[in-house]
C-alpha cells in the first residue's frame, strides 16, 4: 500500500501539481443485529481502494477507484488532473493549501480484543443476555426489542507530495439498544448507545443494568409522561443536551470550510465575545479511547486539542490544509474523510463545553418554571442561520425550583448567538457519552460531545399544548 | 465488467453459496460511475469522480440470514465474502417466519431509466452547468453567495436467486442543488432548490440558482411570533417530506414487530377524507421506477391511504411470508423496505386558495416534520416558514416550533392542492392541517 501511495505521490509531483495526496484504505467491518429474542441478521463489509487528490493551478481535482490495481491508480491519477483543468476559467476563489511538514509515521491501535478475535458466536450470546435482561425488566410492557452490535477496522495510508507518509491502523466498535414498550393505548421507545476506539472488549465493558435495562427503564417512563407544554422557557439542558448544543448549534459553524464559503454566523466574529463569559468550548481528537478521537487527521496533520470559545470569546476555528492557509491560521488535523472515495473536508472529533461552578441543584432551585431535557437524541443545524434543533427523549417539568412531572419527546430550536448568550449557568459536573456518526456534504465521521449540566434562559420548546 | 458480466457474477456466487449450504441465496452485483462538480462562494470549488464495483450476497440456513457486501471485483474478496454470508447465516437463530425467496416474476424494464445523453456527459459539460446557475443566480443577485453540486450517476446492476430470478438493469441520474444565501446589512435571507431526473429531458438544471436565489429574498427580515394554535399549510416540499413519514411508517416490519403507531390500523381511518397516496413504481423515467425491487419481486402500484384510510402495508418477501400474503415489491436487497415514486391525491382547490383561506397560520415551505416512528409524538422546527394573516404570507419565522401528534394532526388535514410541484414520477402537492400548536419566541 505504501508504495502504491508514494508511487502515484510521485507521479502527481512530477506532472506539476501544486500539492496532491493519496489515500488508500481497506476496511473490513461486521454487525449483528438481535431482534425479539433471535440473532436477525448478521453482516460483515469489506471495502478497499484509492483517492486520489491534486490541486493543479487553482483549483482541486479528485478522483477515487476501488482497486488498488498500480493502472487505475494511475488512471485516478489522470482523472484527477483532467478534472481540476476542466474547471479552471471558472474558480473565483482559488484553491491553497498550508505549509506541509512531512510526517513519516506508523499509528498502529491495538485494540484489548481484535474485531476478527471473537467469534460471532460470543458476540451473539452478549447480544443475546443484554436483550434477555431488558425484556425481563419491562414484562410483557415490552413489544420489541432490537440490539445492535458492530465492530470494524480500518487500515489507511496517506502519501502527499510534501513528503508524508503515515500508515494508520485502528478500529471501533458500536452497541445499541431500543426497547419499544407498550401501555396498551401508546407506544414509547427506550433508546441506549455506546461506542469506544477499540474492539470487542467494548461486549465486556457493557452491562446489561447500565445497557439494556436502562432503556426499558426509559420506555417504561415515557409511558407515563405528558406531552410537553409549548413556547418559551428556562431550560436545564442534561450533558447529552450540552453535547448536542456544542456540536450542532456552535460546532458546525466553526468549521472554517463553512466560514471562509460565507455560510457560517461566525465569519468575521473572531475575537468578539459571543456567549456567556462563563462558557468555554473545545474540539479535542486526542482524547483517550473517546469515540472521535485519531492520532492524525486524513491529510497527516496531528491530531491536537482546539479551542473555539474562550470565556465567551471566539478564538479560533476547526482548519483543514486548505483553510488554515486562507485564514493563515495553523492546521488543527480537522480535514477527515470518510472513505477513500471522499475528498477530506474540515469536521469535528469531541467536542465539549468546559465544566463550570455550579451545583444542579443550585441551577434547578433557581428556575422557577422550566423543563429539564435529558437524553438527548438527534440534532442538526442551518449554519448560514445559526438556526438549531436538538432531540430530547426525557424531559421533566421544573415548578418553583423542584423536579415536577415526567414529559415526552420534546425538540427545542433556538439561534445559535442567542443561545450561547442566555446560557446563565454552567454546573460543576461533566459527562461526555453521545459516541455518534456526524454527517456533513454525504460524508459521517465519529464523533463524540459532552460537557456539563448547563442553564438557558428564553428556549424554544416544541410542545403539544399551550401554557 | 458488462452487464451480463454482472450476471454471471451474481449467479456464480448464489452457486457458489448453495454448495456451502445456503438454503436460499441472492446476489446483486453492479457499478456506479459519478462525476460531481461542486459550487462554493458562486464560483467552482472542485470536480470529483468516482467508480465502484459491489457485490452483495444474502444467504439463508433455517431462516437466519447472513449478508456480506464487498467493493471492487476482485475474485478472491467475492469468494470470501460468499463464504462468510453462508457461515454468518449458519451462526444466525433459526427464523420459522422466514418463508422464502421470490421466485422469477419476468417484467419489463420500465421506460426511460437510462439515458445515452447522461451516460455520454463529459466533466465539461457537468461544470457548464454548474457555471450556467452560478451566472443565472448572479444575475438576479450581484452578492448572491451561492454553494451546491451538479452531479450525475450511470450505474448498471444485476440480481440473480436460488429461486432462479436472474435480473439486469441500468439507470443514469442527474441532479443540480443549489443554496443561495442573500445578505442586506446584519440580515440574511437563506433558501435551496434543486432539479433532478432520470433523463436529462425531463430537468432544468441550468436555472435552479434562480428559485434558490427568490426563496433566499423571501426569507429576508425573519421575525418571531407568539405561540398559539393555527393553520398550518405544507408547501410541496414540506408536504412530500410529511406525507413520506406516514408511508415510512406502514412498513409492514414495523407493524409485525409492533413499534409503529400505525399498528392496528390497518382497515382504520388514520387521516380525513382528503387523503390518498398511491405508491407507483412504473411510471416511466421516475426517480425510484423500477420493474423489480431489490428481491426480484415484480412491483406494481399500490394505494396506501384511500380517503383517509390505511388499506395497505409496504410489504417485502420476509413480511409477506410472515403474513401469509404477496410482496408489494418493496424490499430492498440488504432485507429493509422503501417505498417508491409517491402520488397523493389531488384535491379541488389551488394551493393559492387553500392559502387564502388561513386566517391565522403558517406556511411551511420546506422543513423535517419527523414523528417518532412508534408514539407518532412530533416536535419539529419550523425550518423554513413564513406567518400568514388574513390569507396573506406577511413575513419569515425564526424561533418557532410545531407540535402534536400525527395520528391526531391527520384528522385535522383539510385541504389538498389541486395542482402539484411535479419531479419524474413523484408528485407534490400542498396540503393543509388545522388547528395545530406552534410554539414562538415572542
């Protein structure tokens, strides 16, 4: 693989590209899905092949095949110039890219237990007793139950004209659960996810009371909540929720792609003070074993911790090769790619908000009427708006500072500036577990997001009835 | 490889996995070609292009199933893969409710699926079109700041069954998506559109910068609203996206499996009488036409909803058996189950007289009204949306939700559009829902 990857390298150089690199992946990957009481469905995916790169002139050309045949490579190679030169009389903000300095390394994460080390079998029968054990929690409450399991690795090469070659090899694994639970009248999904850098000893680590009961126990409970009230509130936002706020409302529009095309609220905001002073936020690919963490981005820069708000200031943003050289500004390793067949655009790893001061139940007591949102579930954003929605799947109203009844299914949506303004308290706390795939332009890359319990004044909830 | 290859592909590995112990096997195996040139800053960012090869292999031992997919041609990777779907199936519990396979159900390709002039485009002509909306929406807006991608896919498949189903087939795709993001001062208005087809007859692609850059000016000067019970009318968009969620959840997996709030439905009135969707996978050179689904099952057109009512579920080979009944030919080849071109119903008055019928309301020109798939709760952003008065759209919301539950909301649907925003094969019409709570800033 390596001398594929510097073979084409070399080939790009020598025919005048301003700056190309080669990626070369294999990955191999295998899920098992147990559904009422039977392992469903068992699948395994193996995938290889090359992208190649170049930026000739001014403008990018990319092109993927997947065969790691030396001829089709070099026919990659060919297509990729031709489609950078097809499109040259029509760019009108010319392509750069940041000073390289070639690394040469190997990053080779061995997981406890490989992927391939386990049998299917064994796989299965964890499967098999998280479920069990689910299902006994909730009786006959229970009317479906699926658990999901998956683990893969990935092996990838990078060779770019600077000079670098790394070789990377890793793997993750996944785990779901939904429990679907019935009162005879209504329907209510419990839902429990977990994801680690590593393999299968993520099977080991998982315990059914903290999995798989935990989600009925969730089912269970929405099934005697009451939809959520409608409009305006103070909101306490679980570190689910906290995660969901960093990554969708501010994170996405950090991305220094999304700010340099004009797309992001935050272009021309650095150095103003644009949240809370109380509030700091960070993207940070080095975190041990966290879900979004890699030594290198897929254009070989390091990996490193970034801050983007700074006591309520805008101090910096997410850079690829490409950026970092528009904004002058230093490569953070934020340019990933899915898979060879997709070009590395600027993404976040795990990114979180700071832990502040104050105690929950300081921050409940001070909330006269509001709701609680928990579990979070899903968001996504409009950065050219800075318009955002996050998912809870709990909630509980707060009535005159005490935790009041159980809520359902409740979105908020706010703006992105707003809200990190109203944020008036940030807890003592801190929890980072919403291990997910975050996608961007048809691309996802694991993710991870976290930080503290956090308080918002003035949130849009989208509830059922009126006050 | 050419598309009889792609057969002898598929029939070699089903043999392949018969003799390993397959009990019942299919294969699809095929190519994807794209091109797809993208817009940043009203200008042309970049031009990519890719080709794949895949083959997937579903095997069957007592009804457990085993599904390996693998990317290239490489013939000892295809081998391998055969071996570990059968040794996965082997692995899997035993399923009694897996019946079979479908057997061959010859067809005719439905027309117009593949076009020579798409298959034949060359990257110049891809980035000419991606110049042509960069120029129209210039046009229209000096400062415009217009993003997207033009892009087109030529791909060629084959499926072939232990039962004997031994299919082909080909389709090209093109598709323009712009966004187009309009600045006046510390205000900004932001919308898209986009154009897509099967043959390249049936788009306009060159122009789709213009009613991105027009939705983009409608959106300036957004304001917030109190919260309040009101019309609210789903324009094509929106509408396509509500009514697609309804049909996703007639999934008849779902209702076996009883995690959708349309179980025990089926026969019921779930929405008023201004309601039908037909499913039609035939009509010629629509966006997801097909003569067979991902099973080889023959497809046919399938009403869902008649004037309210739920007559029929979305039905693979694996629902069927388990209900003792046919496949509507909605499965797909990993096991799953899509639906195809959807055709509501029309109604009797225009979507400008449903408007002008609001007293007060909203107008959801496009947003992702997504209900939870088993309680049907529903809290969504009004993503793009627009107050309207006395019939009249007076300006944009931000910071405004709506909430309900669609099993109560459908009731309350009062209106269908009698004409229709028309992509190849899917229709979309507005529809109107009343007295539904919105939540607001004010």
């Amino acid at each position: 693989m390596e001398d594929l990857a510097r073979h084409i390298s070399d080939q790009a150089k020598r025919r005048g590209a301003v700056f190309a690199d080669v990626r070369i992946l294999y990955r191999r990957a295998e899920s098992v899905v147990v559904q009422d009481g039977r392992a469903d469905k068992l699948s395994a995916f193996t995938d290889r092949g090359i992208g190649v790169r170049v930026l000739v002139g001014r403008c990018w050309g990319f092109a993927s095949a997947d065969s790691l045949d030396r001829r089709r490579a070099e026919r990659c190679l060919s297509d990729a110039f031709a489609l950078a030169e097809a499109s040259q009389e029509f760019v009108s903000d010319p392509a750069m890219i940041a000073a390289v300095a070639p690394v040469q390394a190997e990053d080779r994460r061995q997981p406890e237990i490989p992927p391939a080390a386990m049998p299917v079998k064994e796989k299965i029968s964890h499967l098999l007793e998280w479920e069990r054990q689910g299902r006994a929690a909730g009786g006959e409450a229970v009317v479906n139950s699926i658990v999901n399991y998956s683990d893969g690795q990935r092996e990838e090469v990078l060779a770019n004209t600077a000079g670098t070659l790394i070789r990377t090899v890793g793997s993750r694994a996944v785990a779901t659960c939904l429990m679907v639970a019935s009162d005879g009248k209504m329907l209510q999904r419990g839902m429990e996810h977990r994801g680690i850098v590593g393999g299968a000893e993520l099977l080991r680590q998982i315990t059914p009371e903290e999995f798989s009961v935990r989600a009925t126990a969730k089912a269970l409970g929405l099934l005697k909540a009451r939809p959520a009230p409608a409009g305006r509130f103070t909101v306490l936002f679980h570190p689910s929720i906290t995660g969901l706020l960093v990554h969708e409302a501010l994170g996405h529009n950090a991305e220094a792609d999304a700010v340099w095309a004009g797309q992001s609220i935050l272009e021309g905001r650095l150095g103003e003070t644009l949240a809370a002073p109380t509030v700091s936020i960070y993207d940070d690919s080095t975190l041990p074993g966290a879900f979004g963490s890699y030594a290198y981005d897929s254009e070989g820069t390091p990996s490193r911790r970034r801050m983007i708000i700074e006591n309520g200031r805008l101090v910096g943003f997410l850079h690829s090769l490409e950026t970092a050289a528009k904004f002058k500004a230093e490569p953070t390793g934020s340019g990933r790619a899915e898979g060879y067949d997709c070009r590395p655009i600027v993404r976040m790893s795990n990114t979180f908000m700071a832990r502040g001061t104050v105690p929950l139940a300081q921050m409940i007591r001070g909330i006269d009427r509001g709701i609680y949102l928990m579990d979070g579930h899903w968001g996504y954003v409009f950065v050219q708006k800075g318009q955002f929605i996050c998912h809870a799947g709990q909630a509980r109203m707060i009535e005159r500072g005490e935790p009041g009844e159980a809520l359902r299914d409740v979105s908020i949506s706010s703006m992105t500036l707003d809200t990190l303004k109203n944020i008036d308290a940030i807890g003592d706390d801190f929890e980072m577990k919403m291990p997910g795939m975050c996608g961007k332009e048809g691309q996802s890359a694991p993710t991870d997001c976290g930080g503290p319990h956090v308080r918002v004044r003035e949130v849009v909830v989208g509830g059922q009835h009126g006050e | 490889m050419s598309k009889t290859a792609y057969l002898d592909v598929c029939q070699r590995c089903v043999q392949k996995a018969v003799a390993l112990g397959a009990e019942w096997c299919d294969v699809s195996a095929g190519a994807v070609r794209d091109i797809s040139v993208t817009i940043e800053k009203s200008g042309i960012k970049t031009a990519d292009a890719g080709q794949g090869e895949e083959v997937a292999i579903r095997a069957f031992v007592r009804g457990g199933m085993g599904y390996a997919v693998v990317s290239g041609r490489s013939r000892r990777d295809i081998e391998a893969s055969v071996e570990r779907a059968v040794a996965l199936a082997k692995e899997a519990t035993a399923d009694p409710d897996f019946k079979r396979l479908p057997a061959p159900q010859p067809a005719p390709e439905v027309e117009g699926l593949f076009d020579d002039r798409i298959a034949g485009m060359s990257v110049g002509e891809v980035v000419r079109i991606a110049v042509a909306n960069i120029e129209t929406g210039r046009a229209m807006e000096a400062d415009a700041n217009l993003s997207g991608h033009v892009s087109l896919a030529v791909g060629e498949a084959a499926l072939a069954s232990s039962t004997g189903v031994a299919i082909e087939s080909r389709g090209t795709e093109i598709d323009a998506d712009i966004e187009a993001l309009v600045k006046r001062g510390s205000d900004s208005g932001y919308f898209y559109d986009f154009d897509f087809g099967r043959n390249l007859a049936d788009c306009c692609l060159q122009t789709v910068a213009a009613s991105a850059v027009a939705g983009a000016r409608r959106f300036l000067g957004a304001k917030r609203i109190k919260s309040g019970r009101m019309s609210l009318v789903l324009g094509p968009l929106a509408a396509y996206g509500f009514l697609g969620g309804i049909v996703s959840a007639a999934n008849a997996e779902s209702i076996q499996r009883g995690r959708s709030y349309l179980c025990g439905k089926v026969g019921e009135a779930i929405a008023s009488e201004h309601l039908t969707i037909v499913d039609d996978p035939l009509i010629p050179r629509g966006l997801r036409s097909g003569a067979h689904d991902g099973e080889g099952t023959r497809r046919r057109p399938l009403t869902i909803l008649d004037r309210g009512r739920l007559v029929s579920l979305l039905h693979n080979s694996y629902t069927a058996g388990k209900a003792c009944t046919e496949s509507t030919g909605h499965g797909t080849h990993s096991g799953g189950i899509g639906a195809s071109n959807l055709r509501p119903a029309l109604g009797a008055k225009t979507a400008a007289e449903i408007l002008c019928e609001v007293q007060e309301g909203i107008y959801l020109e496009s947003g992702e009204l997504r209900a939870d798939p088993a309680s049907g709760d529903l809290s969504a952003s009004i993503d793009f949306g627009f107050y309207v008065k006395d019939g009249q759209v007076r300006f944009p919301v931000e910071s405004a939700m709506i909430g309900g539950n669609i099993l109560d909301l459908l009731p309350r649907l009062d209106a269908v559009s009698s004409d229709a925003r028309e992509e190849p094969g899917i229709l979309m019409p507005t529809v109107r829902l009343q007295d539904v709570q919105i939540a607001g800033a004010e």
